[in-house]
C-alpha cells in the first residue's frame, strides 16, 4: 500500500516517478497481484491516469485490461474500472485539442487502438457477454465502449458482431432498461451499429425494433419530446432509409397509422422550441423515407395509399395552411407533401380540393404559387413550391387539364386569382428566378400530354392597350428574342422544347411566324462567350426539334429546306457540337439525379429534372435526322408504309385469333356444363335403373304370392258357384273385364306411339343440330337435355305410382288371404252359409280387379323397359355430337397455330425490314408505341367529328 501512497497520496523523498513509469509498475501490479483489491486499485489509478496519458495506458494496459474482463467476472466494480479505462483510450469525444492536426492525430490514435482491440474477434464477443451483466457499473460502460470501437472502426466491428451468435438480440435488450442512462445511450449504440448495414438494420427491425422506438417517442411526448425522441427518429431513418424490406415491414406493421399523431399541431404555433423543430423535422424526413421516388413505384403508390387512408395527409395538408409554422418547418412539409401525392390520382385530386383558411377561401395550389412567383420569398421555400407544383403534375393528366383550363379565355375569371394567370406573371415578371420557375411549372402542365399541348396554342395574352393580343407561343418567343438574363432564357427554351416535342401542329405555328428560325439560326451560328453555350444548344434542340416533329405542312420550312439551312448557316457538325453543350454542362448531370429541385443558389438553377430526360431522348434522333438524306427519308417512309401495312395484316390476325380463342373458349364451357349434365343424367338414369330392378324383383314376389291365393280361391269360389249355381254370371262378368282391359291396351299402345313419335322428333332435331354451327347444336342439345329431365321426371311419377299400387295391391292380397281362411272356417259351420256366400261375391270381385291391376303393372313395365331404352339412346346420341364437339376443338385449335405459324412469318419479315431500317440508321418505334400513336390518332378524329356535330 506504500507503493499506492506514492503514486496517490503525499510527496516521498528522492526523484518522482515519470507517468510510463507509474503505469508501467501499476501494469505489473494488475498482472502479478493475487488479492482482488490490489489488483482493483491498479485498475482504478490506470483509469485515473488514462485521459492524461492515454497513448502510454492504451499502450502498456489494453492488454492486462482485457485480461481483468475475462477472468475476474465475478466482482461489477473491476469490470466497471476496466472498462472505463478502456472506454478513455477507444475515445475520441473527449479530446479538447484545439489544434487540427493535434486533433487529428488524436482521433488516430482511437482508431489504432481499436484496431488493436478487435485483433481478436473474441474480445467484441466477451464485450457482447458483459452486456448482459444487469449492474449499472458495468452494463453502462460497456455500452459507451462498443459505441466508440464502432464510431471508430465500425465496418470491421459490425461484421464481427453480426456473426456472434445472439448478439445483434442482447444490444435490442438495453431499449427495455428501466434505467433510462442506458437506455438512451443503447439508442446511441443502435444508431452506430445500423449505419449502412442492411443485413442488421433487418435483423434490428425483426427485434420489435419499430415498436419500441414508437412507444419510447409516445412516451416522451412526440414532438414536444427531447433529446430522446430526436435519437429513436435518427434510428428509425437508419432503419428505413434505402432499406426496401423494412420499409414493406413498416407498413405491413400498420406503424403509419402511429404516426398521424406526430403532427397533430394546435391552433397556437407561437412556441416553437429548437428541439421541437429537430423533432418535427426528423419525422417529415421518415414520412419521405416512405414515399421517396427512389423506392419502387409499388412500394411508394402503397404507402402513398396508407397516408391517405389513415389521414396523415390531411394532417399533413392542415400544417401546410396554418399560420406561425417556422419558415424550415413549412418548406420540409411542402416537400413532403409533394412526395405523397406524387403519381397517386387519389392524393393528388385530394390535393387539388384543399382550400386556404383565407376570405374569400383559395386552392391551396393557388396560395402555393403566390409564394413561388413572389420574390421576396425565401429560395428554399420558392424551390419546394415549384417541387410540390411538379408533383402534383406528375402523371395527373387531370391535373393538367385544370391547370390549361385556367388560361383558355372561356375559363377566365376577372374576380378571382387563378393558376394561370399566376403562371403567366410570373413568366413575364421582372425576376429571372420567377420566369425559370413558372416557365418549369408551365412545362410539367404540357409533359406527355399531347391534348394540353395543343390547347395552350388557343391562350392569347393583352400586351398593351390599343394593341391586338398576341399567343403565348409567340410572346414566349417575343422575349427570348429580347435578349433578357440568361436564366429567363433558358426557362423560356425549356418551355418551348417541351410545349413542340411531339406535337406537329406546336411545331408548325412556330414555324409559321417568320422571324423564329432565322434568329434560332443567328443565335446558333455565332460564337458566343461560355455562358451563351447553354442557350446555343437549347436554339440547336429547338430547331432539330422542328425539324424532327415536322410535318412538311409548311412549304418555306419543310424538313428538307431547314436542314439545308443548317448546312448552309451552320453547318452540320457545328450544329451537333453545339447540341452537346447541354448534356455536357455540369449543371445538368446534377439535375439529373434526382426529381427534387435542389440548388445552392439561385444563378444555378438552370436545369429541370424531367427536361433532362426529354434531352437525352431527344439528342441522338436529332442528330440522325439532320444527317439523313432525302433519299434516306423517302426509303424510311417506304419502310414505314410497309410496317404499317404489315402491322394492320398482324393486327387483323391478332383480332381473329382472339375471337377464335374466345369461341374456343365459349364452347369448351359449354362442353364442360354439358359433361356436367350428362354425368348427371347418366347418374340419374342409373339410379332409375336400380329403382325399375327393385321393382321387378318385388312384383315376382308379390306375383308368387297372388299365384298362390288365386289357386286357393279358384278352388273354393268353384265350390261356392257350384253350390250357388253362379258360373253363368262369373263368365259374364269375366268377358266384360277382359272388353276392358283391351281398351286400356289400346290407350296405352297409342300413348307409347306418341312417345315414339317424340323420340324420333328428338333424332331428327339431333341430326339436324349436328349439321349446323357449333353454337346452334349447344343450343339443341340443351333443348334436348331438357326433353330428357321431363321424360326422367315422368317416369319417377310412374315409378311413385307403381309404388303407391303396389302398397294397395298388398294391402287387398293380405285382405283377400285373411277372408279366404275365414271362409274355409265358415264352410264347416252350417249356420253361415248365407254370410258365406255374400263373402265369395266380394271376393270374386276384388280377385279379377287383382287381375286387372297385375296386368297395368305388367303392361307398365314393359313401357318403363321402352322408356329406359329411348334415354340410353338419347344418351348415346349425345355423347355422339359431344365427341362431334370435340373434334371441331380440335380443328380450331389446328387453325389457330396454322396462323400462329403465319404470325411468325409476319414477324420474321417486320424484324428484317426493322433490321434494315436501323441499317439505314433510322430510329423504329416499336409496336406499343405505334398503337398509342394510333389511339391517339383515332381520339383526334373522334374529338373533331363531335366539334363538328356541335
């Protein structure tokens, strides 16, 4: 303990020990001791000493510190010392250098000390085993420790943690800390683990990350949150942020849903602290994590679709129409809401109908381009305008429409402010930021959408008093000719490369003013300083514009005589040097990247994000159109004329296969239903089967049965007429019966020739429907189907009767059997003879009625036999036309590769003829893209027929 006096306490007499010294022997001191305080109290003055000498502690020490962690387990206060030294060597937060390069070495010196501590992936390993220590001397260093080794290698410390069994699961537990020291420092931890690591940012959302860091922001207030809500959000943007598989996982989770209350904001937006606006900022940052045009269109149109249902666009909307919402605030929500709605109709038309708490109430879209042509707005703001202006235009033709709508003169409203007349001042303003932007905003109005295009052809603008009105097409080209900034330029070129591109009739009312082409040659054919370059090759993609989109209709300016003019003016190569100024401008590879118009000022907002993608479409056909001769050009049409006749043959081909398949598969339905209906009635007639042998079997037994009582009563009936002298009578009587039983003979042969009569109508119709249409027989033989359910259900009422009959006659026999034992008792007795003779009488009768009803069953029988022969017939027609069906099947579907096969020849002579298109270096559309035109074609015509009926 001297030793520790010295180093600690008071002065000792002779020369101090030098700090290396001091660690050198508290080093030995760690590794030699064998009492556990001796080697704590090393432990302690290292850490004491490891701020101020950290290089010759992190040096002399690591080693016997890692040593202290894996063998004295058992006591929290070493580890915790331990780990504090270790924590002060790692870090580099705590350096108060004010020199760069001090600071710099400083920093180095972490990072080696690092690298020397993760030499052996064991020690993250045992690290990772320390966490799970509950004691807050040990668990909270531990944290602060893995958070520096990861601030400073954290590539290599990731890796080594991602494969440690359990180990990602032990640093999810520290978020369920009741201590809320580590529990904030484990959001710290996370956020350096999860940094550009997909495969633990997924490992960390399966953990219940999302649901833990949604509860910890509710608890801590949301918005009005501190420090704590501010690190869940930067976690949960790590775990989202380019991470397609969380995101799925956040939405499938319903955690959208959660977040509507995040921006709950109420009416007084006065207090506005600096850690709400971080919050509130970050949040915004998550939803467009969600819905950043990056992501796929399915995962962004799901989401999108999310928001709106569970109203967090609405609430989104309600904070960008209130007051007192800090400038930064508002220009990140305007942002964000153009991210929600962009390319969903159902956001975007919900857009379009919100209105601003103002007297009287205006669009939202309205008040939104106020801002943006009004110059005294900050740019950041004015940019997320025109970003939100151009989201709600992306593919929302709709959208266009109404914007177009607001500057057609029948639409005009003096009272009120419009779109368009907003868009329109702000292109003609004084600014050159307001004509850029409203000139973009203009052009989104016109992207792909041909209609639009040629309805802004109709705007006509009062210039001044006394002066007739001129077209925005032709004051656009008033001003650019004017020689205004450089911006104004090239928002005005913009504009009228998107307002012509694909649309001839645009190209031809430029064309047709006289004074366009000879100053886009003037512009083109001078040699200008660096800045004019960018407007150079705008005038060159104008006019190779005009030149490409032209339809000859006018004769000064067909597509022959302006590529003349370029030769002769400019000069070929010299025009498609100077149509590459555009892409070769830096400005334009950086708008490019993204949609969102990002600039750091101002003079370098030139560019617009959808204009890049029509120059990169439009810069090597152009280039191919001016080099092509016109004997090129007239082999091109020939081509195309025979394309197109090729493609109507293909397309007729097409029409026919598809009504084959059509009938093919009509008909295959019918043959299925009627397969269906055949089991059923092969099934019923079995059933009749079995119920007519049930029959047969019990009319024998009941026939034996009637045998033997008959012969028993003849006998005794002839006795009693003998007696009685009643044979004359009996013989009557029998003649008449037998009279009777012919005529129900009679009745019943004619009633079975009618029914021969119907199964011959049946066979007749049978042939006949065979010889017709395939739809016809289907229609037949359902009519024939229906005939045999009749016949089937006629004989179950024949079948029920001969039952009913049965019974009856069972009934009468057991009757007769009993009165005939009666009388064979009563003939003994002499004092019944009367009695006995009235009984015989009755009997005799209902003997012969007996008869009479055994030969209707006899007779019924045998039609019944009749009857199930006709439908086994019936049946064995219709399987007959079923497999006539069949093979008609069969026969189609021959044809139908017969001109599958001759389709393909079709396509093997378009594929040669493109092939010698392209050797021609003539640019082929494909045939999705010829039908559009087509469609578009025929909606033209269709538009123009009911202008005309109007």
């Amino acid at each position: 303990m001297n030793f520790f006096r010295g180093v600690m306490g008071g002065q000792a007499a002779g020369p101090q020990p030098s700090g290396a010294e001091t660690i050198q022997k508290l080093c030995d001191r760690v590794a030699s001791s064998t009492l556990l305080e001796d080697r704590r109290d090393a432990v302690r003055a290292l850490k004491s000493l490891s701020k101020k000498y950290r290089m010759e502690v992190g040096t002399q020490a690591m080693d016997h510190l890692i040593n202290i962690l894996q063998t004295d387990r058992s006591d929290s206060e070493i580890l915790g010392y331990a780990l504090d030294t270790l924590y002060n060597i790692i870090c580099n937060d705590d350096e108060e250098e004010q020199d760069e390069n001090a600071q710099k070495q400083a920093d180095d010196l972490g990072v080696q000390f690092t690298d020397k501590f993760i030499e052996d992936p064991e020690h993250v390993t045992l690290l990772l085993t320390l966490l799970e220590e509950f004691d807050f001397h040990v668990r909270w260093p531990g944290v602060k420790l893995l958070t520096a080794l990861l601030k400073n290698q954290g590539v290599q410390v990731q890796g080594i943690i991602l494969v440690s069994p359990m180990g990602v699961s032990r640093l999810m537990d520290l978020l369920a800390d009741s201590r809320e020291v580590i529990r904030n420092d484990g959001l710290l931890l996370l956020q350096q683990l999860t940094k550009s690591n997909a495969a633990i940012q997924k490992i960390v959302a399966f953990e219940n990350a999302f649901e833990r860091l949604l509860d910890i922001i509710t608890e801590e207030g949301s918005s009005d949150g501190g420090i704590v809500v501010e690190d869940c959000l930067l976690l949960l943007l790590n775990l989202l942020k380019n991470n397609s598989s969380n995101q799925n996982f956040f939405k499938e989770g319903s955690y959208i849903q959660r977040m509507k209350p995040w921006f709950e904001v109420g009416d007084d937006n006065s207090g506005w602290s600096a850690q709400k606006v971080t919050n509130l900022h970050l949040m915004l940052q998550l939803v467009r994590v969600m819905v950043s045009p990056v992501n796929s269109p399915g995962a962004s149109a799901s989401c999108q679709k999310s928001m709106y249902q569970c109203g967090l666009l609405q609430q989104l909307c309600t904070i960008l129409m209130a007051t007192g919402v800090p400038a930064d605030i508002l220009t990140e929500t305007i942002n964000t809401v153009s991210e929600v709605i962009r390319g969903s109709q159902v956001n975007q038309d919900y857009f379009a109908s919100v209105n601003a708490p103002s007297n009287p109430p205006r669009p939202a879209i309205v008040v939104l381009l106020m801002s943006m042509v009004n110059e005294r707005q900050p740019f950041v703001l004015r940019c997320a305008v025109l970003y939100c202006f151009q989201c709600f235009l992306y593919k929302n033709q709709k959208g266009q429409g109404e914007i177009v709508a607001t500057l057609l003169p029948s639409t005009i409203d003096a009272n009120s402010i419009s779109a368009g007349q907003l868009l329109c001042g702000g292109l003609f303003s004084a600014d050159s930021l307001s004509n850029w932007c409203a000139a973009v905003a203009l052009a989104h109005a016109l992207q792909d959408n041909l209609t639009q295009k040629e309805q802004l052809l109709r705007v006509q603008l009062a210039t001044s008093l006394g002066k007739p009105p001129v077209s925005l097409l032709q004051q656009c080209t008033n001003i650019l000719s004017q020689g205004s900034k450089v911006q104004t330029r090239v928002g005005l070129l913009m504009l009228l490369c998107t307002w012509i591109s694909n649309c001839p009739i645009a190209v031809t009312h430029f064309l047709h003013n006289q004074e366009n082409v000879p100053f886009l040659t003037a512009q083109i054919s001078e040699n200008l300083g660096e800045d004019e370059r960018l407007v150079q090759g705008l005038c060159a993609l104008l006019l190779g514009i005009c030149i490409y989109y032209n339809d000859n209709s006018l004769e000064n300016y067909t597509k022959e005589k302006l590529k003349q003019l370029i030769e002769k003016r400019i000069g070929k190569e010299n025009f498609v040097e100077k149509l590459g100024f555009i892409t070769k401008h830096e400005l334009y590879s950086r708008a490019a990247q993204k949609p969102q118009p990002v600039f750091p000022s101002p003079e370098q907002m030139l560019f617009d994000h959808e204009f890049t993608k029509l120059v990169k479409e439009l810069e090597g056909m152009i280039t191919k159109a001016v080099h092509k001769s016109s004997e090129e050009e007239k082999k091109e049409e020939e081509v195309k004329k025979t394309l197109e006749q090729h493609d109507n043959i293909v397309t007729q081909y097409k029409e026919l296969i598809r009504e084959q398949d059509a009938q093919i598969q009509e008909l295959k339905e019918q043959m299925s239903s009627m397969s269906s209906q055949n089991e059923q009635l092969q099934t019923t007639v079995t059933q009749q089967l079995s119920q007519i042998q049930q029959h047969k079997d019990q009319y024998n037994i009941l026939k034996l049965k009637l045998g033997k009582d008959n012969q028993s009563q003849s006998n005794s009936q002839g006795d009693a007429s003998q007696v009685n002298g009643l044979q004359t009578e009996e013989l009557t009587q029998l003649r008449e019966e037998v009279e009777e039983l012919r005529k129900q003979h009679t009745l019943l042969q004619t009633q079975l020739s009618d029914k021969d009569a119907l199964i011959s109508t049946l066979r007749s119709e049978t042939s006949q429907t065979a010889e017709g249409s395939a739809a016809s027989d289907n229609t037949e033989l359902l009519k024939e189907l229906e005939v045999l359910r009749s016949q089937i259900q006629s004989q179950s009422a024949e079948i029920n009767q001969m039952k009913t009959e049965r019974q009856e006659l069972l009934r009468r026999a057991d009757a007769a059997s009993s009165d005939a034992v009666g009388g064979s008792d009563g003939s003994s007795d002499a004092a019944k003879m009367a009695e006995l003779d009235s009984r015989l009488t009755a009997q005799m009768t209902e003997t012969e009625k007996v008869k009479e009803e055994a030969k209707r069953l006899s007779e019924s029988r045998a039609e019944l036999e009749q009857q199930l022969a006709s439908a086994n017939s019936t049946v064995a027609i219709l399987q007959t036309e079923k497999a006539k069906l069949q093979t008609e099947v069969q026969e189609s579907k021959k044809e139908q590769d017969d001109l599958l096969m001759l389709l393909a020849d079709q396509d093997q002579k378009i594929n040669s003829l493109k092939q010698r298109l392209k050797a021609l270096g003539e640019t082929v559309d494909d045939e999705d893209d010829l039908d559009a035109r087509d469609q578009t074609d025929d909606d033209d015509e269709e538009e123009d027929e009911d202008e005309d009926e109007e």
